[in-house]
C-alpha cells in the first residue's frame, strides 16, 4: 500500500488576514501545522473568541483557533520586519511562531467570560497544557527538548531575551493586533480598524534595553490610532450592556448551579469539579469547552430548583437582564443603590441574590510602567525623528490623557420587569448621593 504524502502547502482562508499560507518544507511553518492538528489546538475551535459577546452582535461566532492562527500570522509578518534590522531574529522564528500560536490553548468555556466568574488564569492553563503530557508536548518536545520550557517561561515573561516575549504579550503586541482587527469584523464594527502594516514596519528591536522600539513620527501617530481603537473597543463592544447582562446571567447560572451541585438534575464530574473550584487535571480541564458547558445549561433549564431553572432558560433563549450605568458615584452609594434594588425584586418574590448583581468595568487602553504594581505593564518607547528615545505618554497629550483618565464604571444589572421602578429609585437616590468628583473607588 502506498504511503500518502501530505500537501506541501496548507492554506487558511481568513477574514481578516486573507491567505495564511504554510510551507511543511519549511521547518517553522512545518512545527505549526503539526501543532494546529493536535486534538489541544483543535479544542479551540469549540470556545467562542467573544465569550457571551453574541448575545449583542450577531456575527460574534468567531472562535479561539481563528484568532491564534491569526497571531501567529502576524507574528511570522512581524519577524520579517524585523529581520531587515535585525536578521538574527529570524533562527527565533520557530519559537516565536509556537509560541504565539499556543498563547491562548488555556482558555476555558466561554473564554474570558468564565476566567473573571470563577478567578482562573488561562495563561496558567495554556503553560500546564504545554508542559504536561500531551500531544502539544509531543510535538514541541520532537522538534526541540527545550521548546516546552522556553514557550511557557515567554508566556510567563520569565524569559530573555525579552523582546521575544513583548511581540507576543506586551501592549503592542500581535495578540492586541489581531483580536482587535479580528473582534471589530466579527462584531460589523469599525471601531477596531488601525494600519496594522504601518506599525509592524515602525517596529525595531533595542538590543540595548532588550524591547520592542517604535521608530518615528509616522509609527508613533499609527500606535496612537490603535490605542483609541483599542479604547473604542471596549467602549462599545467589550463592555456593551448586554455584553455585561450576559456575563451577569451565566455569573448567576454558575453561582446556582455551585450551591445545587450534589441535588442538580445534570453535572458530569469535570465540570462539578471545574465549578466547585478543585484542582484539575490536564487531561479534565481540556474536556470543558463552549458545547459541554451549554449542553449543562440545556439541562438545567428543565431543572427542579426554579431559580436555576429561570436563570438556564434566560440563557439560553436570550431573556436578558437589564444593565443601567451608574453615575460617578461612590462606592458606598453603589452599594446602597444595589439593596434598594434588591428590595425591589424581592417584593416580585424572586431572591435578589440572583436577580440584582454590580457588575464593573475599566480599563486603561495604554499604561506606562509602574514597577510597584501587581502585574507591572510594558512601557511604549518612541524613538523620534531627533533620535530621541521616549516613553509614549510623555510625548503625546493625546496619549497622557488616556493614562491619565479613570476608566471605571458601575452597572446595576436587574431583571427588565422592575426597570421602571428601578429608574425611579436610581434617580431619587441620586438626589442625595455623595458624588467622588469623577472617580468610583
């Protein structure tokens, strides 16, 4: 019998990047397609990039696989940027390439949406994947023995060189790029758009401060543009109401379904696990994806206990809570307007506990480094037209006022029934509220 040989070449039709072409006779491109065929990798075709994000934009099915073949997409564009300066770059490639193709191999169902509700990382998970035995092992380990370690020292910025590390994880980085230009298309939005070729070909590598460098005026105003996009982004889309109505829903789903564990109509073993917050397994948590957890949520719609029953059923039919954004308040006035709202909803006798929920949000599109911080950020440098060398923000006032800027918000999140009263208590509380001058905290 005659052995079949694969295709050289492998094709991906994108969206937003159109052909991805991969070569098997080159050695990098070769690693990469037998990493996308692992059954870890393939896993992600069942995890929405967008978490609950298609409950608001209809077009936002797009998947974890799409997008991390599209970071490393850009990744292998950017190296070849880079090259021209800096053509030792290139014996990276490999590395690089894994690397920014696996960032995202840990996410768990419904992405970032269950990482915020029940406190996981998924950067530990995609290093615990890349580490433990299985098939991503397999091949990285085949091609080289030390590439496990290294791509999950990158993913934890433990490694040098560390430029290395900013294209994929850093505020300019091709994780950014693509989710932003990918989210924005998925969504029918323009709010993501930036000339993503313009900043690749300003970026340099400072050998001298091992990082990433943007190289004049032209590059630094294309960064500009794609930090406000990135603003934009989470503006309009991320951080939509109803984006924010469907987290707090599947919070409170999840939240039911932990208390009812041991009396609940339906739970396999991993996702009692998962929920319950025990330690997995490898081999558990790659069981959990988008299609387990919402087949769990079919189940519980038809449950005996009538909140999770009423909560499943929302879910899955799109019955969503209402999310009204609250003033610049303080935060004690935050909490009084959430007891007075679940006093409202409890008198239409359903428990407040999973009806009424705060939810926040905020976020800094771009933020220079602050070493004392918990998770200290990658500063932007711009080295000018002069040949000067500069921190972003302390050469653009349009980026010193995103730096500068409180981005923090509190959502009321209740059921639609009790808006109208809702309204009215929102406003007589208002009355007497102590405002904090601009700011929520």
């Amino acid at each position: 019998m005659q052995t079949r040989v694969p295709p050289r070449k492998r094709s991906y039709l994108d969206p937003v990047h159109h052909d991805i072409v991969l070569d098997r006779h080159n050695t990098a491109d070769r690693l990469i397609i037998d990493l996308i065929d692992t059954p870890e990798f393939q896993r992600m075709r069942r995890i929405h990039q967008l978490g609950v994000s298609n409950f608001t934009f209809q077009g936002a099915e797009g998947s974890r696989f799409t997008h991390s073949v599209g970071v490393m997409y850009i990744a292998s564009q950017l190296i070849e940027f880079l090259a021209d300066k800096s053509p030792e770059i290139r014996e990276f490639r490999p590395l690089i390439l894994a690397t920014a193709l696996l960032h995202d191999v840990g996410h768990g169902p419904y992405s970032h949406v269950t990482e915020k509700i029940l406190g996981y990382d998924h950067e530990d998970w995609s290093c615990k994947i890349v580490l433990a035995d299985t098939a991503v092992n397999e091949v990285l380990t085949r091609f080289d023995p030390e590439f496990p370690a290294w791509i999950a020292g990158i993913l934890k910025k433990e490694r040098t060189p560390h430029f290395i590390t900013h294209i994929v994880s850093s505020q300019l980085d091709c994780d950014r790029f693509d989710y932003l230009l990918r989210d924005s298309y998925l969504t029918g939005t323009a709010y993501g758009l930036f000339a993503l070729h313009r900043i690749l070909s300003s970026l340099e590598i400072d050998h001298e401060n091992d990082c990433m460098i943007v190289v004049g005026e032209k590059g630094q105003a294309a960064v500009e543009d794609y930090l406000f996009a990135r603003s934009s982004m989470y503006q309009q889309v991320y951080y939509h109401r109803k984006n924010l109505a469907a987290r707090a829903l599947l919070s409170r789903i999840i939240k039911r379904a932990r208390l009812l564990k041991d009396t609940v109509s339906f739970i396999d073993e991993q996702t009692n696990r998962w929920l319950s917050g025990e330690n997995l397994s490898v081999e558990e948590f790659l069981f959990l994806d988008d299609i387990q957890m919402t087949y769990h949520i079919k189940r519980w719609a038809n449950d005996k206990d009538e909140i999770l029953k009423d909560l499943a059923s929302r879910f899955l039919n799109r019955q969503l809570f209402n999310a009204t954004k609250l003033p610049w308040l303080c935060i004690d006035d935050v909490n009084a307007m959430k007891q007075k709202a679940k006093e409202i909803v409890a008198a239409t006798d359903r428990d407040p506990d999973y009806y009424v929920a705060i939810e926040t949000t905020g976020l800094r599109p771009y933020d220079f480094y602050r070493p004392d911080a918990k998770h200290p950020q990658t500063n932007i440098l711009v080295r000018t037209d002069r040949g000067e060398v500069a921190e972003l923000s302390s050469i653009s006032p349009t980026i010193e006022a995103l730096v500068r800027g409180s981005f923090d918000t509190y959502w009321l999140i209740y059921p639609s029934d009790v808006r109208d009263t809702i309204n009215d208590m929102i406003d007589a509380c208002l009355k007497g509220a102590a405002h904090c001058g601009g700011r929520t905290g």
